[in-house]
C-alpha cells in the first residue's frame, strides 16, 4: 500500500470537516446541500475560481522557497520557487470569455510578484528555519468531560508552513492568503479569522507542536500594477481555542440536525430544509448553482456538474500529514 493509499484509507467512511466548507455551509444551507449532500445523494462539484487557482499557484512557489532553506544559496531557492509556479500554472486555464488572460493572472504577473515578495522578505526569512515546507493534519474531535455527548468528527486541513524562529525557537505556523484588494486590511481580519485559531488549536494536539500558540499571518495581493504584501505575528490564548472548539462541535451538530430533519423527504422538501442565503448569491462572484436555485433542478441541469469528491487532503495532498484520532497519532509522508 502506497502512502497516498494510507490517507484515501484513513479517510475511508469517516465523517470529515474543513475550515471552508463549514464556512461554505454556515454562509448559505442551500450551497452547503448541493455541494456536500447534493440531488440524488451526489455532491456537486464547485470548480474553482481563477482567483483560487492563481494563490495555489503561489503556495506551490513558496513551498519549493522553504524546502530548499538552509541547504542551497538562496537564488537557487528563488529560481525553484519559479519553476514550480510556472508547473503548475500550467495546469490551469485562466482566460476569460474571450480567450484573454486578465493583466492580473498572467504569468509573467505571478512571478513578478513571487519575486517580489521574496525580496521583500529576505532577512526576516533568515530567521524562520522551516520544519515543514508545507503541513497537513487530521484531527478526531470527540467529547471531553463535561461537554455534551456527541458523535466524533474529523477536521481536516493544511497550514502553509512550520518554523522556528532563531532568536526564541518558538514554533509558528503560517498561513499564506493572496487577496484582491488592500493586503493590510485581509491581515487585520485573518487576525481574527477561525481559520489560524483553529490550524493552532489542532497543531497543538501533535507533540512537536503542542507549544504552539502563535501563527503568522501572511498576506499577498494579487493586482494588475501594485506590489503589496502585509505579514504580522499573532498570538492566541486558550479562551480563543476553547471557544473555537466549542463553535466548531456547534456548526457540525447544526449540520447534521438539517440532514436528520431532511430524511425521507422528497427534493422540494429538502430544499426547504436547506435555505437559501440569497445575500450570498454574488459574494465572490455567482454562485455555482444559482441556475439550481433560479430555474429548479433537472436532468440536463444536473449535467452541467461533475459528482465533487473534495477531500483537502486528498485532491491537492502536503508532503507530510499529522493524523490524530481513536487516540493513537501517525505520519504519512508522501514522496514527491
């Protein structure tokens, strides 16, 4: 059995959540029915946005950056960050309706700006060692004395990095975001997004990590013309972690109250149980189903989807996983 084989079985049958697509479920019942339940029993799959594909396109650059720290001179570093972006932009489509790239999504725009944030961060980065280029974990969240009984979960996701910091050898994650619009203000609100809080929290439950309580916020934008880039370090406490705890078992058990509620109803009942969050429709453009929602469901509709098969994990899968869970803690390591 290969590694990757190992993760598709410790997945296998087992109740998964992440970061996104709780936020996905939470932001709109209705998305959250078509992409994780869907007509029929079959997801749907949301292909993803160029916006999307063009930070996974950075994240590839960085993670080819850091493996290669403290072993090559660091414009070697630089010349693999470039490679791997430019593979793996390769594999994406980013022309518009017209067959045109936008200025924003070109090629020559990634890597410039690769470049650029690179030298922006040359002698702070000298003081990051990376212990892993790019991280995965699976994590059992199951009831604690003096919580409510609940069925146990998993949750799943990637952090963008691990280091230790040369002058206190503290240990930080970093979580790498590419936005649109002022990098300034994404950092200000990753500070208090779940995500990092909740990345630090399950970090926390490996014993290489279980020290953890700071992360990196790192912000990169993404434009036709202007360089921005925007990084601070930001520290939880156990009042945010217990809290992102007690929020996530929340989210999950109001999840899987809609689906105990929408067995053995007919569709229309099921969309009903499932509502719609109509101020959601255009947040980060249309909304992959709002023909569903506007025109109904059927047949030749339903052809325009693929059946989505999601796994953070396993469609793009990190180096290196950290699972968690019935009490015992593994590594699966992939080789690339």
């Amino acid at each position: 059995m290969t590694d990757y084989e190992r993760l598709e079985s410790f997945f296998a049958g087992k109740e998964w959540y992440d970061y996104s697509g709780l936020n996905l479920r939470d932001s709109c019942h209705r998305k959250g029915f078509f992409a994780k339940i869907g007509p029929e029993g079959k997801p749907l799959d949301q292909r993803m946005g160029p916006g999307a594909n063009f930070g996974t396109c950075f994240h590839h650059g960085l993670a080819a950056y850091y493996t290669g720290w403290g072993r090559l001179d660091e414009q070697t570093r630089r010349h693999m960050a470039i490679r791997a972006f430019s593979t793996q932009y390769a594999e994406f489509d980013f022309s518009d309706r017209r067959g045109i790239v936008p200025t924003n999504h070109t090629l020559q725009r990634g890597l410039d700006i690769l470049d650029a944030y690179c030298s922006q961060y040359i002698d702070e980065d000298q003081m990051l060692k990376p212990i892993e280029a790019e991280l995965g974990f699976a994590v059992e969240i199951s009831p604690e004395v003096g919580e409510d009984d609940f069925l146990p979960f998993l949750f799943v996701g990637s952090v963008d990095g691990i280091f230790d910091r040369s002058y206190d050898s503290k240990r930080l994650p970093r979580e790498t975001k590419t936005t649109g619009s002022g990098a300034e203000a994404r950092l200000r609100q990753l500070n208090f997004d779940r995500q990092p809080v909740g990345y630090v929290t399950c970090l926390r439950m490996f014993p290489d990590c279980a020290n953890v309580d700071t992360f990196i916020g790192d912000v990169v934008l993404i434009a036709a013309q202007k360089m921005e880039f925007a990084r601070d370090y930001f520290t939880t406490n156990e009042n945010q972690r217990r809290s992102w705890r007690r929020q996530t078992i929340n989210k999950v058990e109001r999840w899987r109250g809609l689906i105990a509620r929408a067995q053995g109803k007919t569709i229309n009942e099921q969309l009903d149980i499932f509502d719609q969050n109509t101020s959601d429709c255009f947040d980060y453009g249309k909304c992959p189903f709002y023909d569903l929602c506007d025109f109904g469901i059927s047949r030749e509709a339903l052809l325009e989807f693929e059946v989505s098969t999601w796994n953070p994990l396993l469609k793009r899968p990190p180096a290196k996983t950290l699972v968690q869970a019935e009490g015992q803690i593994d590594s699966i390591t992939l080789a690339r």
